[in-house]
C-alpha cells in the first residue's frame, strides 16, 4: 500500500509551527520521541427524537503513514438528552476495529459524557469503559474538553481552537496504565455545507508521554469531519 508521503510532509509542516508552542514544551525532545503524519475522518450524523433528545450517529476512519495506511475504524450510537438551556447529557456505545499496522486488540467502549455550550466556549466531560478480548478488566478513561469558537463575521463559517486530556484512574492486564496518557490539540475551522451540514478541517496535535517504557509519540494529523443535522437543528460540535 503507498504511504501518506504527501500528508505526511503537510501535516509534519503545520505541525512544525503549531508544536511551536507553551504546550510543547511538555513534550520530551524530539530525538526521544516518534512521529506520524496521519489523516482522521469522521461522520456524525444527528437525528433529533423530540425537541430535547437526539441520537448520534457516528463513523471514524484513521490512516497512518508510520501503520500503513487504515490502521483505526470507530462504528458507534449517542444518545443525547438536553438537561437544561446549553447542558446536554449523553450515553452511548463504540466499536473499534484495529487494522494493518495497529496490534491493539478490537474494543467495545460505553460513554457517559455532559456537554456544556456557554456563548463561544462549549465542554465536554467524558468517562470511557473499555472492554478489551485480551482481558476481563474493564479500562476506564476520563477525557475533559474544552473548545473555544471565533465566528467569522455574520454567518456560520467560525474559527476554532480545542484542548482534550485523556486521565488513565485504572491499571488492566490487558494493557491498559493508569496515569496521564495523552493530549490532544486541534485548530481549525468550521466550513458551512448548505443548510444541514458543516464541515470541521483542520491540524490536529497528538501527544502521548513515555511511559512504561515506551517512546513518546507525537501525531500530526489532518482532521475532516462532516456533521449532518437532520431536520436543520444545529447541535454542538463536539464529537471525535
């Protein structure tokens, strides 16, 4: 299979500028960590139930230059429950399929998450439980987010900017290390696609720490993620 040359030397030439940053610093030196140029797809298509529940539905694809080519697929369902005016609970399930150059096992996730939206600043607290074939341990992980959203003048293309953290509370036999276990920083902009969908494009950071005796990996990916809203409702983004 033809490897991601190309993206790897765009994303490698953002990435460049953008780890250029007060949050590289918390990267270890370059000599002792690997990289990867790769490209993240996802569409989310959101199907309102009644006027304050909604359901998700999502589809993930990651390609890798350094795992040759697809090496992550993501098939999963959200249910959405708006709480209160910007406050949204949701409940949901994923299975991941790990292929070419990606040893993970395939997993079943669950997710419990609340989203906030307060002018241009949305979050998102989430809790994963992995289920993993290597093991019967459940591996839980905790994932804060927050985005912040600059509209472009009056309509609806905007500019953004999102920080997410991955906090490890467990230890598994399958794998899994308890302990702060990545970052992930992306900017970007939101592209308005007629009246139903917008497109998010833009650079994303990836950055895991060594730990357990494993090199550091940083990733530098280009993101495409298209939110279809069913019926013209516009709902957060803050899906992955």
């Amino acid at each position: 299979m033809a490897r991601l040359s190309y993206l790897m030397v765009a994303t490698r030439l953002v990435g460049s500028l953008c780890v250029a940053s007060p949050l590289a610093g918390l990267a270890s030196p370059a000599s002792a960590q690997q990289q990867d140029a790769q490209l993240w797809t996802q569409i989310n298509t959101n199907v309102p139930l009644t006027d304050d529940m909604r359901v998700t539905l999502e589809q993930i694809a990651r390609f890798s230059d350094r795992q040759d080519g697809l090496y992550q697929t993501e098939f999963g369902a959200l249910l959405g429950l708006r709480a209160a005016r910007g406050i949204e609970f949701g409940v949901g399930y994923r299975k991941v399929g790990a292929h070419n150059g990606n040893t993970s096992a395939d997993e079943d996730r669950i997710r419990q998450q609340v989203a906030g939206t307060f002018g241009a600043i949305a979050t998102r607290f989430r809790v994963d439980e992995r289920f993993n074939p290597r093991g019967s341990q459940v591996g839980v992980r905790i994932r804060p987010l927050v985005r912040y959203n600059q509209r472009l003048g009056t309509g609806r293309w905007a500019v953004f900017v999102s920080h997410e953290s991955f906090y490890l509370p467990n230890s598994t036999r399958w794998g899994q290390r308890a302990g702060y276990e990545r970052m992930r920083n992306i900017f970007g902009l939101v592209v308005p696609i007629g009246k139903m969908m917008t497109a998010d494009v833009g650079y994303l950071n990836q950055f895991r720490p060594a730990r357990g005796g494993a090199r550091g990996q940083m990733d530098h990916a280009l993101t495409l993620q298209l939110t279809i809203n069913l019926q013209g409702q516009i709902f957060p983004h803050l899906d992955d």
